[in-house]
C-alpha cells in the first residue's frame, strides 16, 4: 500500500490554483524530491498533505483519506518541517524538541519516560546535545534549523514532509541531515517527501523527482530522467550543465 496518494488534489490561494489537479503516489519507504521554480506550488502541496490547506481531490495516507483522520491522528502518521517553521525564543531547545510528542499525549497529561527518551534521541542524532539548555532566541539560524528536525524526529512518525530541509545550514550540516534522514529510512523505513532548491542534493538522495511549474506535476521520474538540461532551462529558464558522476549527477550553472 502507499504511504501517500493524490488525486485530484487542487489548492487554491486568493482565487487562484497555486496547485492543479495533482495526482501522484509515494510509496512506503521513497524517497520523493519536490522540485520546481519559485512559485511552483511545492510548498503548498506540501502543507495540502499535511493538512493544513484546504484543496479539492483527495489525499490519501497509508490508504486512509487524510480528511477522515484527526489532528492527533494526522500527526502520529506525518511529521512536517516547515520552511519557516515557529520557534519560540523562550523555549529551551529540548523544551522545544520533547513538543514532538504532543500527538502521542492524552488531553491534560505530562510527558513521560518514553517521551524524553524519543527526544534525547532525536537531539543526540543531530548532535544537539550541547545545545538542549540553550534558549532558542539564542541561536543561528542554522543551528535552529537543525532543532526543527530534531523535533520531527522525536515526533517519530513514518512519513516527514520536509520543506527546503537545509536552508540556513553549511554544506557539513547539511550532509549530516540528509544522511540521518537517508539512515532512518533505510533502518526505520521513514517516507521523505522533501521540496528541495539543492538540484544537485536532490539527485544525490532522492529516489524519484517530481517538477512542478505552475501548479502541475510536469515531470516524474529518476533523478537522471527528471534533471536534463533541456527540462531545466524550460522550466527554470537556468542555463545550466548536468554532469554524471560515480554517485549520481550534479546541477552546475553554465555562464553566459
């Protein structure tokens, strides 16, 4: 069974459809790279499967309509890491990752051993330790990016929608992010769906890619299939060249 299933799916912003009759599938254990120009839709297509836009069509989670499930249950099957995500300068960093197990908690009751551990876990992946006491108000950007993951993490669902995961963070953080999260799909069979501007980080992760432009899928396939120099200067207008490599492609910026 998929883990996600679009169909249909249409999300419209001020009278107009930022997304268009969307349909796609994401199978248990993918890893599905969101590619596409500013303005493509990627991270409303995110936030409609997520749940937190409106759309027409219907959306679909372990073969569940996303619509009938509650927000408690939404959250025990989908972790989303927002592109800009809210971080309370007040909050203490493992304060703010043990948040993570709010789905898991009844009405009025307190985090409990099983919880901590989640969450100890999730900042010790992420080398977080040292910073669990520190204020969130006090720290990079880069480093704050890094404490929104740990609190996906610790949420401990199978499915993470990841919104531009690497903003803010140097080319080692990022390789250290990106390769947690290939591991846990690998040791816990976690589903990625992840809108990246990172072309060449796309293709060095992602099992498949989707290009959106305009609001539709114009493209769906491998990384190779997908990333051409054809595709990207038609739906980017980037001149650009893609070189193969041992491990995968990489996107480069051709000068005039």
């Amino acid at each position: 069974m998929s883990a996600i299933a679009l169909d249909g799916v249409t999300v419209t912003l001020g009278g107009r459809e930022v997304v268009q009759d969307v349909d796609a599938v994401v199978e248990a254990g993918e890893w599905v790279a969101l590619i596409g120009p500013n303005g493509a839709g990627k991270t409303s297509l995110l936030r409609a499967v997520a749940g937190l836009l409106p759309c027409e069509g219907t959306v679909r989670l372990d073969g569940v309509v996303l619509a009938q499930l509650s927000r408690r249950e939404r959250a025990q099957r989908l972790a989303l890491v927002p592109q800009e995500p809210s971080t309370p300068p007040w909050l203490t960093v493992a304060e703010y990752v043990l948040m993570g197990r709010t789905p898991y908690l009844r009405p009025l009751a307190r985090e409990g051993e099983e919880d901590r551990e989640a969450a100890a876990r999730a900042l010790s992946r992420l080398e977080l330790d040292e910073l669990a006491e520190r204020m969130l108000g006090t720290l990079s950007g880069g480093e704050r990016q890094r404490v929104v993951v740990a609190r996906a993490l610790a949420q401990e669902a199978p499915i993470v929608l990841l919104d531009e995961p690497t903003a803010s963070l140097d080319i080692g953080h990022q390789q250290q992010a990106l390769d947690l999260l290939d591991a846990l799909r690998t040791t816990e069979g976690l589903t990625l769906v992840a809108a990246m501007h990172d072309l060449t980080l796309a293709a060095q992760y992602a099992d498949r890619v989707l290009l959106l432009d305009a609001g539709r899928i114009v493209a769906d396939g491998t990384p190779a299939e997908v990333l051409t120099e054809e595709a990207l200067a038609e739906h980017y207008g980037a001149r650009v060249r893609v070189v193969t490599l041992e491990e995968g492609i990489a996107v480069l910026p051709a000068r005039a």
